[in-house]
C-alpha cells in the first residue's frame, strides 16, 4: 500500500540546505515526489511510498537541517501519483 502526502513547512527553512537535506532522506527511504520552495518563505513536499517511511520523513523535516528552524508542519493526504523517483523541483 503507498500514501501520498502534501507537507508545507515553514520557519527558516530556505537557503539553509532544505531541499537537499529533504532529498537525501526521501531518497534514502525509498520514497518518491519532490520538494520546492515556495514565494511566501515555505517549502513544499510532495511524497509517496510505504506509510511507515512517509512517517519516517515527515519526522525528519519537523527537525530540518542544523541551519533550519521549522515553525509548523501542515500534512495533508493526497491522490497517490505513483513516483518513484524523489527530486527538487524548481
């Protein structure tokens, strides 16, 4: 069974290595999707694979990179997409 997730994060979370550090993960975890900073400051996630690694994401981005300081997590559940592959979308 594959989930789909929407996450907005915000905080300091742009120019402090978010991305990457969200790629790196999701990528470790086997999950697909992308992230992208947003105009407003946040960055959004968009990400798919097996619930328990979704989860495993999410915890790591309500910690964030050493630079960040995430503020609030929003989660929503979306239609599964099937990607397999996780990258940052510009």
């Amino acid at each position: 069974m594959r989930v789909r997730k929407r996450i907005i994060v915000r905080g300091i979370v742009q120019g402090v290595g978010f991305r990457w550090f969200t790629r790196r993960h999701a990528t470790k975890l086997g999950l697909g999707g992308f992230v992208k900073n947003m105009p407003d400051g946040s960055v959004l996630v968009e990400v798919e694979g097996e619930p328990s690694f979704v989860d495993m994401l999410i915890e790591e981005l309500r910690k964030g990179p050493s630079h960040a300081l995430v503020e609030e997590v929003i989660v929503e559940d979306i239609p599964v997409q099937n990607e397999k592959v996780f990258r940052i979308a510009y």
